[in-house]
C-alpha cells in the first residue's frame, strides 16, 4: 500500500491502515465482505475506523483512480487491440436511502428490481482487463429531489441527471485526458443505439465497436444525398434532401443480415483460447444511416457473428474499410472481458458487498476495489509464463495464506491451486475432443 499512501494523507492524518485492512478485507476468501466481516478477518482492524474511513472521510477517490488508471495502462495500453471497454452493472439494495437506488432493470437479475446503476470503463487487451473508472448513475427521481440528494451526500454539481451514455462520454474523454493509450472504445447496444455517443467516440479519434439493435433502419446502399431543387412532380418545390441512389433501399438491420449470411457470411478465427481456436462465422458489409431531410449520410461496417446455438449479434463500427474481417471479429468478441472484470469483481473482490448509503461511500468503496483488482492483472501478468492460467479466485486463495489471516498452510493452499488448475486443463482436453468428434463427423 505503499505506492497509493499518498491518497489516503486527510488533514495531517495518515488512514493508509484503514484503506490496507479494507482492501485486505476485499481480496480475502470470506463469502461476504462487508465491513462486518472484514472486522472480524483481518487482525488489529477497526470497525468504526473503517466505516468512517469509507462513508465520510474525504480523501479523493479521483487521484487514486488516476494512479490506478495510468498503471493499468502501463500493463494494457499502447497495442493496436487496447480497448476502453464500457458496461453498466446494478447492484440490489433494500429500501430508498441508498444514493440511487429506485425501481430499474437489474441485468443480473435479468427484470425489474430495487437497485442502483453504476456505468464502468474497463482498460482491455486480449483476456485481461481492470476497471479504470466508474460513475454512479443518478436517476431523476433523485436528482430533482434536493433534500434527498442531501442527506445521500450529493455534492451540489453532481445533483443533475445524466443518461449512461453521458456517463459513459465522459469517462471516455477523462481516460483521453489522462492519455491512456487505448485505440478502440466497445459497448453494448445500450450506446450503440445512440448515434450522437457513436459520433461523438468517433470525434475524439477512437474507433469504436458497438453492439446494435436489429430493428435499426438502415440503406443497403449510399443513399447519395440530392438537396432541395424545383423539380418535384407537379412544380411542387421540394424543400429536403432527398435519396439521389434509386438503388438504395431502406431495410432493418436484423433482416438483411439474415438475408445476406448463409450466401456471404464465412468461417474465421476470433482468437486463441485455452480450449483452442475460437472459431465462428461472420459477415461483414456496409450500410448507411440516414434520415430523408438530412444532407448527410453516414457509413457503418456492420460484424454480425453467428453463435454456436444459432443466434446472431450485430454490431458496427467506424473502422477503416480495410480492416480485416478477422480483426473486426476479434475486436467484437473483445467486450466479453469487461463481464468477465465486472464478475471478478463482483464474486471475488466484494464489489457488490458493501455497506455504505451514501454517494461518497459507494466511490470510496468503487475505488478501492479497482485497486484490488489492479493488484490482480500484475499477479496475472507477472506470472503469465509459469502460472498462464492464474484467475482471480486463485490470487485470492493465495492470498488467504500470505494475508494476516486464519487460514491452511503453504502447502495447502498450493496443492489446491494446483488441483483446479489440473481440472481447467482436463476440460480444455474434453473441449477439444468433443470439438474434433464433431468436425469429423461434420466433413463425413
């Protein structure tokens, strides 16, 4: 915790304890990791010391999310694949006092439920990724709600209501301010459905790859944009733009990808997994966005990749028109990573765990277990070629025993990551077998 004491100096007061048992709470084996049961974890802490460390005290999550960022950086960006990768994740609350929380959809739960929003960016490149900012999302039932936002803890320039995909600009512009080297941006359909988020990732410099809904309207064809003139039927003077391309037509998006797959759709290599090559079908073609009036049109490259089960996920992307479909394939698959991250997060750091109502609490709780999460990519990375298949859960397990701790010898603790990892290789080989079985019978 050396490297980050200067985060936690608060009025001549230095709290670095505080943040090192709560964190050492975080990458803990405990089911539960809440301040309860971090308190009766980790040896010499302080349960009223840690709950003020985290609910009140004001040291600033934003310079240690800086610190954090620029060193997830340091292991992630600068690659021709580095991504900042942008998802939401709920996380259910009982009741209405903590900061956000209304009635919305929980996409863990898959319905409507009681819990706040937050809006995440992950730093990416092939299988790791690190949370390297977030946002809590504050629905407008709050936000024009002042003696609420108050006694939540609300600073006054943060009670606004913002949309996600505000949210999510945003942290794309603070990662380029703090010159994170990244290329592309990926997301859901969720800001791929927005035209201004896509065009405005593209005004920044960014290629991006975004999830789109197959009920778009799109032109299969330039629709060539012809401006007003004298020539309507009738001498009527036509005052908008108009489709100069006869050729061009208007369809939904679902529809002619499924019109165009079985005939131009091919086989390619999304990437190499420890199960073997992943492999998948995918179309690439060009469409158009345009809405008669306008003196625009804008061009798409839509990846449509088909699932083993059949299904088919669009997105698109502003990438050059050269980009290789197996490029443009891998990159689609790349927003995997950041569920992967959010997961980790989740079922190994305590993300989901804590207990804290108000707005500086829930940062300070977000903040550290990025921390904790930047702590597990260098363990990965640093042990890639004697460890390559080092999870999250397995840096915890280990650190249940280095950790001041109760917990099973050295030994113990080893044989066991060796045993899971003896059963990930063991299903990797079944995986391939199968694989093999069933092409040869495919080719028959």
């Amino acid at each position: 915790m050396s490297d980050y004491s200067q985060h936690f100096q608060v009025w001549g007061r230095d709290l670095g304890g505080h943040a090192s048992n709560y964190l050492s709470g975080l990458l803990g084996t405990q089911r539960r990791k809440n301040i309860e049961r971090i308190y009766g974890d980790i040896p010499e802490s302080n349960y009223q010391g840690m709950q003020q460390f985290l609910s009140d005290s004001p040291w600033k999550q934003e310079a240690l999310m800086a610190q954090v960022a620029g060193e997830v950086d340091g292991l992630l960006g600068g690659h021709r694949h580095s991504a900042l990768i942008l998802d939401e994740s709920a996380f259910v609350k009982k009741g209405d006092r903590s900061v956000g929380v209304q009635r919305q959809y929980c996409g863990r739960l898959g319905k409507t439920e009681n819990c706040q929003l937050g809006v995440f960016a992950c730093l990416g490149r092939g299988e790791r990724s690190a949370i390297v900012d977030f946002r809590l999302f504050l629905p407008e039932s709050w936000a024009s709600d002042a003696a609420r936002c108050e006694q939540a803890g609300v600073p006054e320039s943060e009670r606004r209501h913002r949309s996600k995909q505000e949210l999510a600009l945003e942290m794309v512009r603070v990662a380029r301010e703090r010159e994170l080297r990244f290329r592309w941006v990926l997301a859901d359909a969720a800001y791929g459905g927005s035209v201004e988020f896509a065009r405005e990732v593209a005004s920044l410099g960014y290629y991006y790859m975004l999830d789109a809904a197959g009920s778009t309207s799109v032109w299969d064809g330039a629709p060539e944009p012809l401006p007003p003139d004298q020539t309507g039927r009738g001498g009527r003077t036509r005052t908008r733009w108009r489709a100069g391309n006869p050729n061009a037509k208007r369809r939904r998006l679902e529809t002619l990808v499924k019109e165009r797959f079985a005939s131009e759709a091919r086989e390619i290599t999304i990437r190499q997994t420890t199960q073997g090559p992943l492999r998948a079908k995918v179309l690439i073609l060009e469409v158009w966005l345009w809405e008669e009036g306008s003196a625009e049109a804008e061009r798409r490259t839509v990846v449509a990749r088909q699932y083993e089960e059949g299904k088919i996920k669009i997105s698109w992307t502003n990438a050059p028109v050269d980009t290789s479909a197996e490029e443009l394939g891998y990159m689609q698959a790349q927003r995997y990573w950041i569920e992967r991250s959010l997961e980790d997060g989740k079922s190994e750091l305590g993300m989901a765990q804590y207990q804290v109502r108000k707005w500086r609490g829930w940062h300070h709780h977000m903040a550290l277990v990025a921390l904790g999460m930047l702590f597990v990519l260098k363990e990965r990375v640093a042990h890639a070629q004697t460890a390559p298949l080092l999870s999250a859960r397995d840096v915890v397990e280990l650190l249940n025993y280095y950790l001041p701790r109760k917990g099973g010898t050295e030994q113990e603790v080893l044989d066991e990551l060796e045993r899971r990892h003896e059963q990930r290789r063991q299903a990797a080989k079944n995986h391939a077998e199968r694989r093999q079985r069933r092409d040869k019978l495919i080719t028959k």
